[in-house]
C-alpha cells in the first residue's frame, strides 16, 4: 500500500523542495507515495504533484475534510512570514495557531474513530523566533522559548500542543526550528529575514539588494535544500528517539553579514557584491535585533540532522539548484 | 478613584487566601480596592467580599463581560487541576486554555476601544508543571519548558499568550509559576500533587493520610500564605523589571518526601506521623516522577519574591493560618 503524504503549505518554498525531494527521492527508501499538497496557491512552474488543493487553511471545515483522508505522513509548512504577522496580529493568529488548533482536534477524532489506531507522524517547521534574547553565545538545546515576535509565539504554542497531542497517544509529532532559509529562490517575500536571500540572490542575478540591517548582525542559516531533507529525516525518525522533547533546534551555519558578504565576494567577484545597498530599516532591525545568533544542536546532530558546514556552501547549493532557472 | 481587582478563580483556595490577604493589607499600599470575586462556586466561610460572581469562564460571554468592566489589576487564578485536565483532555483545554486565549483577546478589545489607553495588569498563575524532565540539578531561569501534562502544556501556552499580548502592548501582564502549594487547607483534590499536603494536613488533624509515593521523592513548595503575597507582590512589579521574559520560576523549598515526615514529626510527634500510610499509587507517582525537584529562582528573587526557607517553616504556617479553623 502507498503511503499518503500531505504537505501543508505545500505551495510555497520549502513546500515545493520538499515535494521535489520526494518525487526525485522518495521518503526514506519509499518510492510509492501518494501526495497531496495543499496551499493558498501554486507556482505555474512547480512540483508535477498532480494533487494539488486549493484552500485556506484557516476556513472551517478544511483541516477536518484533510485529517478524514487520514494521511500517514504530514509535513505542515502553513504559516503566515513573521514581518505579516507582526503587522497583521489577527491574521497571524487565525492562520498561525487555530487552524493548528483545529487539526490536531481532528487528527484526534480519526484517531479516535479507527479501529486500526490511527496515529499520522506529523512533522511542523517550526522556527528559531521561538527564542528571544538575551542569549548565551551560543544556544544549547535546553534553553528556554521565550518569543518577541508573534509569529514566534504561534509557532512555540504550536509546538506546545502537537507535543501534547503526541504524548497522549492520539498522533506521533515533532516540530523542527528550522533555521532561517537561505538563500530562497524567487522573488523577495514579507518575512523580515527576507534580505538574508536578497543580498545573495539579487546580486548573483545582476540586480541591486537592499541591506536593512548593519553588517554586524550574526544569524543563523540553512539552505532550501537542507530544508528539504530536515523534513524528510524528520518523517523517519523513531518515536523512542525524542525522549519526550519533540522540539529540535536544527543544524545551520551561523555568520554574520559581513561574512555573507565576503562568501559571495569570494564566488561572484567584486563587481557582484557592489550591488548591495546598504538602506537601514528600523522596523526590521527591531525584528531582527532579537533573533539568535548561534546554536550548539547537539541532539539533532545526534539525530542525524545535517546542514551546510559555511556560507560558501550555502551559496553554491542556490547556484546549483536554483540560479539556473531563475 | 478605587483600584479595581478581579480575581479569575477567587473561590478555590489560594484565590480565597488572596482576597483574605487583600481585605486585610491592601495592595502594595492601596486600601481603596474594589475587589470581583468569579468562580463556579465559594466556600460557606469564605472571605467576606460582597462582589462574588458565580460563572463558568468555559461559557461564551463570561470573560467578555469581565473583561468589559476594565478592572484595573487581574488576577487569574482559575483552572481545572492537573489530574482532572490529565483524564479528561476535553475538559482541560476548555477550561485552562480557550478562555484565557478569549479573555486576552476581549481585553484587547477594551483597550482598542479605550480612550485612557486602557491596558490591566495580569497576573497569571502558572505553574512547575510547564517543566519537562530530564531535568539539572537546579533548574535555572532559563531552562526549556516541555511540559508531561496537558495541564502543563495548557499553563505555558496561556504564558506564551500572555507575554504577547504583553508585547504588543494591549495588556500588562506577566505569568508566576507557583510551586507546589503545601500545606493546603480543606479537602484533598484531584490534583497529582494533592498528597504533598494531605501527608501534613490529616496527621495534624488526627486522621490517617495516604502516602502514593516513595519518601524519597523530591519536590518544590511554598505555603498558600506565599502564594498571596507572591500574587500581591507581581502585581506591583514594573513593567521594565520585568525585561520581556514574562514568566518567573519563583522561590520555594526543595525537600523529599522523608524530609516532610521528619519535620513533621519533630514539630507534632512521632505518633502524628504514624497517622501516614504508604500505599503506592502508579498513576500518580507516573506523574510526580516526571516533575521538577529543585530550582534556582535567581531572577524572581533579585525581583523581591520571597518563600519558606524550609518545610518546618511551612507546617507552620499552616499551623498559624488554618489548623485553628480546620
């Protein structure tokens, strides 16, 4: 029998190198998979998924009719970007958290109502904006979520409640921080870690970048396709390995960057770097000022996880799977 | 003009304890209060406060209408307990979550609806509970929450929703996460933690007390005399003390179970302490076995928090508070 793969927000980014992924790859060693994505849209050019629904997660009656599929594996990628959710506080909430709400609700009746215990995996990005300063230089895996964004704030609660949920039997989840994503390919979107990619990817297609923030500021990063293959080494972990915390700070590259800068300098030349405009901007440096630096993912490490070693690296993988279809 | 208060489970025992402590003192200098008792029920004897308002907050429009009188300091102390919110999950997320999350969201209405720039100081009873093994010796201020009960889940999601609705500056809130209160007065309840004073409480009072755990259990306490004034004593901390990590672990003392007996029995004799009977209980010490043990509430007590100093201290007080009236 296939296995049933739901990915929601499976539309966007990271949606979309995920479904790449498991049509080129499968999930770990499982070539049959029946996928459905679901998202508000789809890029013209995406993933060949002929399952593609159209929807809003945050209308009643969407995460119901999904969890009645009763999928095996779920990657839920939904969210709103962290700099719309900061501006737009209801619009977070009701895209961020309830739905979130309402589909473990679900999961919960179906796995109530099987007679074959019905218990999907369920993987969550979740994200590093659950944490909030001050931090120690670098952040161990037992340190506290304490969000300054909102959208931090809807993904730790997310993640407080699959936790629940999985321990009281009624689905088996974990949630991943994943790292900022970088460097997107595409076009600029309102999260406010957005200019990460920006700076990277404008310059590499000869077009100017906005810097918003100095280049001091240390962050902390993966690229898409690490992103991809979190997700999938997530799926297949063994329930026995979370040992009851099912919130992972993920592996990345941390950098500041003047250091970014300098990787792109060393690949693209100077030239390509002069296309850089520093342009501050004091909505996102407030955003931004709160975010981690660095992280000591020793239990993912454990796991198994692994990301790019440098941010040379981090470029490279975009002009390998990106740069030529941009 | 008279300082409004509200207290959000003002008929269970520390909310009780609380309003007895306002009547008698004030708060941090005010006398002229006006002080809203609501819980879905009160003590016969209780503290002679004329505003009781009998209402389940699980009902629609209950905290709308709270919140619509724009009291000036609340305290929310209501919930169902961890052993009922462990076996009837329904019931612990409609009454520990969904209506702070309503509340929060009919307080920012007010404010949004205000003139005066309406924004109450909260504070949120929290609890240990939000605490996930494995656990340090001493847990520290910033040490991970993951919690092992759907009352803990629930307690620090209302955290995380407070601290947000905080940031954004639409209330003044802040969430103090109690240790376990001993020695209780009244009646056992259904919360795990209920024998802690039960071993005290019924000795004292001549009657047998059953022991569901081995002595060597270790855990954290405060009498319900600290647990007032740590609610009087948050509610007059400024904002900027507060530094965005609105959820304190706060002062208490770490003993094991056999240290409880000894002080008992060096206080009331050793044949009070005949009066407790061993006998093991799976279900409960499962979820004692997953709670904290010690702590170094650093930050609480730097902000002027104060507890016992060990268990002899909270015998008693319970002696002083309650046995008279037991």
């Amino acid at each position: 029998m296939s296995t049933k793969i739901l990915i929601l927000g499976g539309g966007g980014m990271v949606g979309q190198k995920l479904a790449h992924r498991l049509l080129d790859h499968g999930l770990n060693g499982t070539r049959d998979l029946q996928i459905t994505l679901h998202d508000i849209g789809f890029p013209e050019d995406g993933a060949p998924v002929p399952d593609r629904r159209i929807g809003n997660l945050a209308e009643i009656g969407q995460v119901e009719a999904l969890a009645a599929e009763r999928p095996d594996v779920i990657f839920h990628l939904a969210s709103i970007v962290s700099g719309e959710a900061e501006t737009n506080f209801d619009l977070g909430w009701n895209v961020n958290m309830h739905p979130t709400w309402r589909f473990l609700e679900a999961l919960r009746a179906e796995h109530e109502a099987s007679e074959s215990n019905y218990r999907p995996r369920l993987v969550f990005t979740s994200s590093i904006a659950v944490f909030g300063g001050p931090y120690p230089d670098k952040i161990g895996d037992e340190f506290l979520s304490a969000p300054q964004t909102s959208y931090g704030a809807q993904k730790a609660i997310c993640e407080t409640l699959i936790s629940d949920f999985s321990r009281k039997g009624f689905i088996d989840g974990l949630s991943i921080r994943l790292p900022t994503i970088c460097v997107r390919p595409g076009k600029a979107n309102l999260a406010a870690s957005s200019f990460f990619s920006g700076i990277i990817r404008e310059p590499l297609n000869g077009q100017e970048a906005i810097l918003p923030v100095p280049d001091t500021v240390r962050h902390w990063h993966a690229s898409p396709r690490s992103a991809a293959t979190f997700l999938t080494h997530a799926a297949g972990l063994r329930e026995e390995q979370l040992q009851n915390r099912r919130a992972l700070n993920l592996p990345g590259v941390s950098c500041t960057v003047a250091e970014q800068i300098e990787a792109l300098r060393e690949i693209a030349g100077n030239d390509v770097v002069k296309l850089i405009k520093p342009e501050p901007n004091e909505a996102i440096m407030k955003i931004v000022d709160g975010w981690p630096r660095d992280f000591a993912p020793e239990r993912a490490k454990a796991l198994g996880f692994e990301a790019e070693t440098d941010f040379k690296e981090i470029i490279r993988v975009y002009m390998e799977d990106d740069l030529p279809r941009a």
